[in-house]
C-alpha cells in the first residue's frame, strides 16, 4: 500500500482504519449511550447478589460435612475472644482488609 500512495498516506489511511474499529467496538461494547449512573447502580446490584449468599453457603456446607471440627473452631474463637479481646480484634481487622 506504501508504494502506491506513499508511506505518509498509508500510515494515516491504516491508522484512520484501525481508530475506526475502535470507535466501533466501543460503541458496541462499552454502551456509551448508556448513564453511567445506570452501570454503577447494575454493577453494584449483581456484586452485591453474588457475593451476598456465598459466606453463608459455604458456612452451611462446612458445617455439614464437619460438624465436630466447626464446633471445635467455633469454641477456638470464642476462647481467643475472651483470653484476649483486643489482640482478636486487630486479626479480625487484618482479615477484613485482606479480604477487601
């Protein structure tokens, strides 16, 4: 293509091509027309959904495939909250930050 309008021309032609695919694809998947108020108020719904049962599921499938060692871990954890309460506390904050 070079050699039949120029280095110049050509450069501008491919790049003029390739932005417009991108202007393409991001009209058609990032749905510009859309608020983006819209979006964050969808996202946080479907995160909020996902992430809502999970910690309870697996609790109830932890507690019934091993009943004994949930009630050992549990008793555990209730004695480290009474030996030393402020030392459980900063792991549980340190958990927490982990997590997010």
């Amino acid at each position: 293509m070079a050699s039949v309008i120029g280095l110049t021309a050509a450069c501008f032609t491919i790049a003029a091509i390739l932005v417009a695919i991108a202007a393409l694809m991001l009209y058609i998947f990032l749905l510009p027309y859309r608020k983006s108020s819209e979006e964050i108020d969808d996202l946080e719904e479907s995160t909020a959904n996902a992430l809502a049962d999970l910690p309870f599921d697996t609790l109830k499938s932890l507690v019934q495939k091993y009943p004994v060692s949930v009630s050992a871990g549990a008793m555990l954890l209730g004695y480290t909250l009474v030996r030393d309460p402020k030392t459980a506390t900063r792991h549980a904050q340190r958990l927490l930050l982990g997590l997010l």
